[in-house]
C-alpha cells in the first residue's frame, strides 16, 4: 500500500490489463524509434555534412503530418483507432527494413534516405492520433492525466536510452544495425496490440456521412472550442521556435564542439533524460488542475533554455541547457495534451489530437528547414538564438489566452463545447 501512495498516479493506471500490455509494446518501439532517429540522423550528416540536409532529412520524417494528421484522426474516428495503428506500424516496419538494407547493401543515398524518411513519416502521422487517441478506452477517466504522463515518459524514456545504445551501435556494428534493431522493436509492439483485449469499433448509426464531412465537423470543432483552441495557439510555439533544436543536435555536435556521434548521442540522451523526467513526475502528479499554469511557465523556461543553447561553447553547459530545454517541453506537451483530452467530446478525440498533432509533429519539420537552411549562411547557432527570442514574444501574446481558459480545461466535470 505504501508503495502504491508513493507512485501516486502511476500504480493506478499500471492497473488495467490492456493499458500494462499497451505499454509494454511502447516500450520496446519507443527505444527503437530513437535508436532509428539517431541513425538517421548521423547519416544524413555523414553523406552530406550539410545543416541543410539534415534539417530536409528530419523534416521528411515530420513534414507528413503537417499535411496528413488531420485526415488521420478522422479515419481513426471511423474505422478504429487500433486497426489504424496496427496498418501504420505495418508501413514504419516496412521503412526500417528497407532503410537497413540500403545501407548494408550500399545503395544508401541522401535522396534515398530523405525518400525513406517520407516513408516513415508517412506512418507517423496516421500512427500518433491513433496511439494517442486508444489511450482513453485503456484507462479509467480518473487515471487518463497519469497515462499520458506515463506514456510521454516512455517516450522519452527511449530518448534516453535509445541514443546511448544507438550511439554504441553505430560506433561498433554500423549504423544499418540501428534500423533492424528498430524493426524487431516494431513487430514486438504490433504483437502487443494485437493481444488488447477491447471492444470492436462501433459501426455508426443514422445517415451516412462522407469522409470530408466528418474531417470538415473535427477542424470546425477544433477551431470554435476556445480552450482547445487556446492549448494548440500554446502548442504551436513549442513545435515552430523551439523544438526544432534536437534536429540540430548532429551539427552542433560535430560543428561547435568536434564531436561527431560521440556528442550527438551524449546530447540526445541528456535531452531523453530531462524529458523522461518530466514524464514521471506529471504521471506521479496524476492530476489535471494546475495544468495550464505549468504549461506556461514550461514553454518560457524552454525558450529561455534555448538561448543558453544556442551561444553556449562549453559542452557541459549545453548538456545541461537540452536537459532543461527537454523537461520543460515535454511539461507544456503532456499538460496541453491531458488538457484537451480533458475537455473533448469523445466522439470528436481522434480529429482534434491529429491537429495537436499536425502541431507537434509538422510544425518542427518547417522549423528544421529554416534553421538549417540559415545555419548554411550563418552558422548553427545564431537561428536557433533567433528562434529562441521568437518564442518569447509570441508566448507573451499567446499566455494570456490561454491563461483565460484555464477553468473550462482543468475542471473535468465541465466538457461543455465552447464555442466563440
């Protein structure tokens, strides 16, 4: 019983069935996923030594779902958010295996990789909103801020782990070890999903509505809800000015500090460290009161972080500089999204976690192409210095907003749409 109280919210989520087994599959893909960034990573830089192939190669993982989630949460709305994920994992298996054989076999190019990386970031943006979205049919209402704490953290908890043993990998197998350990992660979590025992998709009722109509109905829903539409106004900040920074890690490993995979692999963990950590102690915290206000000063702490990193010469400082820039990302991420899935008409979860989607996953692709691009011209540090000062006054504007919505999207019994 102690140890129960002592993990708060996380022993009570630990308490489904379906959730321990989902977890578990994430678990195993989360690692292997960030051993495949990495791997990609550092090749792009090693074919290229180019800040602006690597910010095309990343924005080819990303850029999909700028363009795709919103059509993403509506089909999982309609046909099943497990059938969705278990059909987008086939094609993320696909991805990694043909990345490895690339390499192995010596074909691997830039224009192949970035090709590959559109592959996989086609599969993410129809996987997120419908992993996202499953999480509520797993858990008690009262557990679902715990779970999505627990679930960001496993996240990055892989982000954590993945590159120490990716970096480890690449310096001792080759880098085309990296994607086949991410296939065998992939087809272990594709046999956890398949063991979920949940209830089948419900087949609709009443007349027959069109694929455009339902997606049109989400971003509507969306757009008119002013505290979900205050969370993604937050949202976007993060994604655009600040998250593109891990993009750049290769760079400034090898271009400020001559440290090549080394130093990539030593930034990327110390960045899973800060937002594994975070992770835990919202799913420790268990509770969405409270949420709006460590969203905001999370996206300020990031922004301030992001400075520290981008004129920092001394690499202990900017070690500790992405640990604090993760952390608080990851806080602003988990509390906007238990603050939507808060406040959400269920039938509606699906198409708007693709929009937070879109955000999250899109808007850093457009963010890496423009910081490499610039880093081309004036070095890697001084956009992303310019990015970081962006944020602050754009958080300025936004923080206000959504300081204002706070009561509608903290108090569970209050779902009520709200419309302009």
């Amino acid at each position: 019983m102690a140890l129960k109280l002592s993990m708060g919210g996380i022993a009570q989520s630990f308490q489904s069935r379906n959730y321990r087994l989902f977890w578990t599959g994430q678990v195993v893909g989360n690692v292997g996923a960030w051993v495949y960034r990495l791997a990609t990573a550092w090749l792009a830089w090693d074919l290229t030594h180019s800040t602006a192939w690597l910010g095309i190669v990343a924005s080819g993982a990303m850029l999909p779902a700028l363009f795709l989630a919103p059509l993403a949460g509506t089909t999982s709305d309609r046909y099943g958010h497990r059938r969705q994920l278990m059909t987008s994992s086939c094609g993320t298996l696909t991805s990694s295996l043909l990345a490895g054989v690339c390499t192995v076999t010596g074909v691997m190019t830039i224009e192949v990789l970035f090709a590959l990386a559109l592959l996989q970031g086609l599969s993410r943006a129809f996987n997120v909103p419908a992993r996202n979205s499953m999480v509520p049919s797993l858990v008690e209402p009262a557990h679902l801020s715990s779970a999505i704490g627990i679930n960001s953290a496993t996240y990055q908890g892989g982000n954590f782990v993945g590159p120490a043993i990716g970096g480890v990998m690449i310096a001792s197998f080759g880098v085309a070890t990296c994607f086949f350990f991410y296939s065998c992660g992939t087809i272990i979590a594709l046999i956890t999903l398949a063991l979920l025992q949940i209830a089948p998709h419900p087949k609709r009722e009443g007349k027959k509505r069109s694929l455009i109509d339902d997606l049109t109905d989400g971003l509507r829903y969306t757009a008119g809800h002013r505290g979900i539409r205050a969370v993604m106004m937050m949202a976007t900040v993060t994604a655009l000015l600040i998250a593109p920074f891990q993009e750049m890690q290769a760079g400034v490993s090898d271009l400020v500090f001559g440290l090549g995979a080394t130093g990539l692999a030593t930034l990327a963990s110390s960045a899973g460290l800060g937002a594994m950590s975070a992770g835990l102690w919202l799913s420790w915290r268990g509770r969405t009161q409270g949420l709006v206000r460590i969203e905001l000063i999370s996206v300020l702490i990031a922004a301030l972080g992001l400075i520290v990193f981008s004129i920092s010469h001394i690499f202990w400082l900017t070690c500790v500089a992405t640990t604090i820039i993760a952390f608080s990302m990851v806080c602003a991420s988990v509390s906007g999204d238990s603050l939507m899935q808060n406040s959400v008409d269920p039938a509606m979860r699906a198409r708007v976690t693709s929009v937070e989607t879109m955000i999250n996953i899109g808007f850093p692709a457009a963010g890496a192409i423009l910081i490499g691009w610039a880093g081309t011209h004036f070095g890697i540090q001084m956009p992303l210095a310019v990015s970081a000062v962006g944020a602050l006054c754009v958080w300025l504007v936004f923080a206000r907003i959504l300081w204002a919505q706070r009561d509608s999207l903290e108090r569970p019994k209050e779902r009520a749409i709200l419309t302009k």
